[in-house]
C-alpha cells in the first residue's frame, strides 16, 4: 500500500517537472520571438529611405498629429512644414489635411488646425481639403481617399515623420492607392527612441487589424 503511495507521488512530482518544463520552453521560445519580431520591426522602420528624385503629385496628404490648444504641435508644424515646401515647389496643387479632434482639450479638428497655421503661411484656401473625422493612421488614409476621389486627385505624396513612413506605406498599399509616395522626414523635435518604440506597438497592432479585415472579423480601432 504504501509502496503504491510512493508511486503515485512520484508519478505527479515527475507530471509537475514536465509541466514546468514546457512551460519554460514556451516562455522560451515567445521570449525569442518578441525579440525578433522587435528587431525586424526596428528594421523595417529604419530602412526607410526618401524617394529621390522627389515626384510631382495632385495632392499632399499630410498625416496629422497632436494639436496643443488648437495650435499645431511641434511635430505636426514640421509634417505641415516639409508640406508647405512640397507645394512651394510646385511638387503638388493641392494639400489634403487630414486628423480628428484630439480630445486633449483642443476645440479644433487636427485638420483645422493644419488648415489656420497653412492659411498663415499663404496657402490659399480653395488649395486645402480637410477630413475632419481620422483618429488613426488607417482612418487617415481611408478617409482622405474619398476627398481625393470627390475632388478628382489621382496621385499622391503622403507627407509624415521617417519612423511613421514604413506602416503609412503599408496602409496605403493595403487600400490600394496609386502613384503614390511617402515622404518621410527625420525629426529634429522628436524623442527618436521613444518614437520607434511607439511604432513598433503601432506597427504590430496594424499587422494584427490587417489580419483581422482581411476575414472581415473587424475594422482597426481608433488610435495609432
């Protein structure tokens, strides 16, 4: 009898062993991919390269970011910027601004503040479209395909920062833009790694969302 204890008890300790022992393996083996899915990411984010020369397009899409009290955020003035000196150039006629409200306490849409701080700076308005709706880098492209198509813009240089330039690509292939570019930029206000880190969890979930549309199990939430 006692001797059949025995046994048994040996038989759970050497279960638990193997339990415990796959389950290190399994963190293992997630703990490697993390790692490599991160260093692919970073890669992918830093390979990017501006198209050179830079194209003539019809239009400017420019991404948009943070307003602070319904002024442009350093890093949006730089996008709004690189923008303006496009259609200086004569590389686009038209400007589409495209962001929604931040709620951050900002009254204005990312767009209508794109829109004051470009009117400041001699832009004609009949030269700049809005979409006033966009809380994602998805929506923003989305979106701003239907101004394009109301107002008979066919190509397009989609102005960002450089870390941003990789995904924005992505998602514009993904909706089936064409004769398209995107100019990405590096920031001279923006913390670098604190940006790339960002995106590689922004990047990941559009990996994820794209997955999902393409079964039509949803559509990307609202942010990044």
């Amino acid at each position: 009898m006692m001797g059949a204890i025995h046994a048994s008890k040996k038989k759970r300790a050497r279960r638990r062993f193997f339990s415990i022992r796959l389950l290190l393996r399994l963190s293992a083996w997630v703990v490697a991919f993390a790692a490599f899915w991160v260093a692919y990411l970073l890669w992918v984010i830093n390979s990017y390269e501006l198209p050179k020369p830079l194209p003539k397009a019809d239009a400017v899409i420019v991404l948009g970011a943070a307003l602070w009290d319904n002024e442009p955020s350093p890093g949006l003035r730089e996008r709004l910027d690189h923008a303006l000196e496009l259609y200086k150039q004569g590389n686009a006629n038209y400007l589409i601004l495209t962001g929604g409200l931040d709620h951050n306490g900002s009254t204005l849409t990312e767009a209508e503040g794109m829109r004051d701080y470009l009117l400041k700076h001699g832009v004609p308005g009949d030269r700049l479209l809005l979409e006033n709706d966009a809380r994602s880098t998805y929506e923003n492209l989305l979106f701003s395909k239907a101004v394009a198509k109301k107002n008979g813009l066919n190509s397009f240089l989609i102005v960002t920062h450089d870390y941003h330039a990789p995904r924005s690509a992505e998602i514009a292939r993904y909706l089936d833009y064409e004769q398209t570019e995107v100019i990405g930029f590096k920031s001279k206000v923006l913390k670098t790694s604190y940006n790339q880190s960002r995106e590689v969890l922004a990047f990941t979930k559009w990996k994820l969302d794209a997955i999902l549309l393409k079964f039509g199990l949803q559509a990307p939430e609202t942010s990044f």
